[in-house]
C-alpha cells in the first residue's frame, strides 16, 4: 500500500487530467522499475472501476488498455442503466435485484449528473399487458427494497392512449394504452468510462491507453507501448484481467462465449421525437424486448439482438443486414407510419464477455459475473452488464487483495461521487451540464463552444476539452469515445477537421 494514498471523503478535486504528457511519464516510471499493489489489464467499464475501487482503498494502481478508454463492449451499450425488468421475467430475482441497487447508487450518488430518469412505454396487448403489469409491480416491489426513493424513479402506471402518444408520438393507437414505467439512462457509456478512469486518477492511479499486453502473470505483465512502439514490462503485487471479451487470450482455462448485441441509429424524427422509450415485445418470447431510446442530438437508438459469435474476437463488431431488418421489423410493429432502411442514420454492434458453463449458449447464458483465479494467481473477472460495473469491480479486488495478501480495507466505491459530479456553475449551457456536469464551465473555456458544424452537436470546446483532460490521442478517441458523434458517419466526417485542430500543440 502507497503511504501517500489516503482513503477519500468525496469525488477527487484535482489531478484528474489524463492527456498525452500525464501517460509518457508515468509509464516511464513504470517502465523504470517501480512496482504497483495492482495492475488492471482492460479499461472498459470493469477495468475502469477496478482502477477507482482499487486506488479508493489506498492501494497503488497501474490500469492499461491495448487501445483506448472504453473501446470495446462498454461503449456499444443501450447507454441504460436499467433494472433489470427482463431478468425478473425469466425468474432471474437476484440478478434483477442487483442491478436495481447498482442504478441507485449512481442515480442518486455516483454519478447523478451521467445518469437520469427515463420514462419507459410499454403498449398493452391483452394477456400480455396483464403479465407486464404483475412484473412491473414485482420490479417496483424489488425497486424499494433496494432503496430507491420514488422522487428518483416514480412508480409504474397504467396511462391511456393519449398520454402514451404524447409521450411518442408514432405509436400505433391500439385503443389499449400502455404501461408507463421508469429506468435509468446514461448520457453516453463512454462518458461513464472515462469519469472512472479519471476519478481513479485523482486518487493516484496511472491511466496509461495504447499498452497492449503480450503475456499477463501475477507479478506483472510485458506490455508493448503502441505509441512508442516498444517493449515495457510491468510490476505490480497483484494482477487483475478486466479484459472483457478478449480475457480469455490472457490466462489460460477461460472459455467465453460472446453475445452480439446490435443497434441501429435513427432520427428522433422518424418516431415523432419522443420524450420517452418505448419497449416492444419480441413475437414467441416473454421475456424479450427491443428499445427504441431517445438520446441527446436528435437520435434514437434502437437495440438489441442478442447473436452467439464464433470464430476470433473482432476489434470492432459490425451488425448485419438481417440484424438491422430484425430490429426495424419489431419495432414497425408498433407504430402507425414504418420506419424505413433508408432512413437508418448508423448501426452499432457490442459483444457481451459472457463465461461458457457447458450447458447454455446465446440468450440463455447467465449474465452473472464470475471472478476466477488463474493457478498462478492471476484474477480473471467476466460476465455481468455495465449497471453492476461497481460490484464487479470491488468483487474484483476484494479477490485480488485476499488472493495476494495485499493490505486494503473495504470497497468504498458506493459513496464515492465520480468527477464532474458536484454542483452545476451557473449560467452553463445544458447540453454542456448534460454530458460533463459541475466541470461544463471549465469545458466551455477550452475554446468556442458552438458546434462544429450544421447539425454536429459537437463543440471545438470539447474536443480540446478531450485532449487536454481525458486522454484523447487521435481523432478516434475523440470522435467515436469521448464525443460519440462517430455513431452517425454523416456527422463524422463533418466534425473530423475540427477533431484534427484540437489535436494541435
């Protein structure tokens, strides 16, 4: 255990910035022999969260990342942080109750200004409306139990046909209504990502991208130092592999079976732009459903599939046609005017990391997560979703500290605010507030904050922003992890110009 590190009262005040110059020296000390209490191989959303618990207990962290902040399944998500309504329709209770908790603890403390309430339809249809209603009764009843306060997410309710299309508006008018109830949805997943890492690294954490890992032990790693391109080895009392999908490629004995989850990217326009989700059953299943989701920029995304994966692990998933039609065929058959291929805007796909247990495949894999020990004490986690990222991560280094004998204390990532998550300045713009809460004043000094270009809702401000304080080293990182207006191809191609300046000494 460092004996600077201290255990922390609140969200990291300073020393948050991650950027080009923060990386090289802190991997040079690194390389140069100084050893950590723990290295975390992956920096998506359990990797990230392994850092903050980790370094949140006092203990020394190095995390890495063979690319960038966020750059695999975490940012492929439907950006809810939902309840889990789905896994108590099949019976999965405790699964279902953990991520009710996990949506507590960062709407209404984590991260309050990343997450916020989302109205959620649900259209009656007969049988089927009756069976909604006893789960989403089931869900509210598991909702208070884990301690959310109906000012944060009001109870479900049965509204009639009017409200229902006033709150989207293309919604086929059946005469039966619908179920209105209330979830959790991030601004952006790749927003949660990087308000870990830089949480963890105003405790004291080096955050260091383009660090892939060659061979994983549990005294350390050989890492090859993509920029640089060269060869560092690594130290470290303890190792955790938080590499998601492609974990298995790091320690021998751990079988994945990834699960593609696509989504396509619509105008809000095509639905009416609607002030909130609707939820459509999937035919032939009970426990299924597609989301169309409004997001900020006048964008819905649609998702989700869930499709076995063979074969090698891509860097980055592509849905297919008979995906894209699946989706729009579902929800079409809901509304009033379909939506039409031509109109799609983007598509996205994520793979799930979910551990094979010889008796499932596809959909019916457990998404539990499972924290394993390699024999030569390596600690592998996998599984899980990214609403239970927190639990994942303290699970994590609660094993990683007993099987090392590391010196640490509790978790104490629940009460822990992530950065950005103080009070709002005044007189900052909302669409600024929304995507960087209590440091939207300080974004908007970094340079002009108008957007890039017509109908880009992305600002030179921010992209600067992402250079000087979130670690962006290319035009990648910017435009499709810290902005995301790479979603839509259109937008990004517009913005990339701007992208490249704000890389600029």
């Amino acid at each position: 255990m460092s004996d600077a590190a201290a255990p922390p009262t609140g969200p990291a005040p300073a020393g948050t910035s991650l950027n080009r110059a923060r990386r090289e020296r802190e991997l040079a000390a690194l390389a140069g022999g100084e050893v950590v209490d723990l290295l975390v191989v992956g920096l998506g959303v359990t990797g990230a969260g392994v850092a903050l618990d980790a370094a949140s207990r006092g203990l020394t962290v190095a995390a890495i990342d063979a690319h960038d902040l966020a750059f695999g399944t975490s940012r492929w998500s439907s950006k809810l942080v939902h309840g889990g309504l789905r896994y108590l329709a099949s019976g999965r209770v405790g699964v279902a109750f953990a991520s009710m908790r996990e949506r507590r603890v960062l709407l209404e403390t984590v991260a309050p200004h990343l997450v916020r309430p989302l109205p959620m339809l649900l259209p009656g249809d007969g049988r089927r409306a009756l069976l909604t209603g006893a789960g989403l009764r089931g869900a509210e009843v598991l909702s208070r139990a884990a301690g959310t306060r109906r000012a944060t997410l009001p109870a479900p309710r049965r509204i009639g046909p009017a409200e229902a299309r006033l709150l989207v508006p293309a919604l086929r008018d059946t005469g039966e209504g619908a179920w209105l109830s209330w979830d959790g949805q991030l601004v952006d997943d790749a927003r949660l990502v990087v308000a870990l890492a830089r949480t963890a690294a105003g405790l004291g954490a080096r955050i260091l991208t383009r660090c892939r890992a060659v061979t994983v032990a549990a005294d350390g790693a050989l890492v090859h130092d993509t920029v640089a391109d060269a060869p560092v080895r690594l130290r470290a009392r303890a190792v955790v592999n938080a590499a998601g999908v492609w974990a298995g490629g790091l320690v021998d004995g751990i079988t994945l079976r990834p699960s593609r989850g696509s989504h396509v990217v619509l105008p809000a326009s095509a639905l009416g732009d609607p002030r909130g989700a609707l939820t459509v059953p999937i035919g032939g299943s009970m426990s299924r459903y597609a989301f169309a989701l409004p997001q900020p920029g006048g964008l819905v995304y649609l998702g989700i599939t869930d499709e076995p994966v063979e074969g090698p692990v891509p860097d980055v998933p592509e849905p297919t046609e008979t995906e894209i039609g699946f989706l729009l065929d579902v929800l079409n058959s809901a509304l009033d005017t379909p939506v039409r291929r031509d109109q799609v805007l983007g598509a996205y796909a994520g793979l799930r990391p979910l551990l094979d247990d010889g008796r499932h495949s596809g959909a019916d894999l457990s998404r539990r997560h499972a924290v394993l020990t390699s024999p030569s004490g390596v600690v592998t986690i996998v599984g899980g979703k990214l609403t239970t990222y927190r639990a994942m991560a303290a699970d994590a280094v609660d094993t990683a500290v007993k099987v090392r004998t590391l010196a640490a204390g509790p978790s104490r990532t629940a009460s822990l605010p992530l950065v950005g998550a103080g009070p709002v300045p005044p007189g900052a713009p909302p669409r600024l507030v929304a995507r960087y809460g209590s440091e939207a004043a300080e974004v908007l000094a970094c340079g002009d904050p108008e957007p890039v270009a017509d109908g880009v809702p992305v600002s030179p401000a921010e992209l600067r922003w992402g250079v000087l304080h979130e670690g962006a080293l290319d035009v990648d990182d910017l435009l499709d992890r810290r902005t995301r207006v790479g979603l839509v191809p259109s937008r990004r191609a517009m913005a990339e110009p701007a992208a490249r300046a704000a890389l600029r000494p």
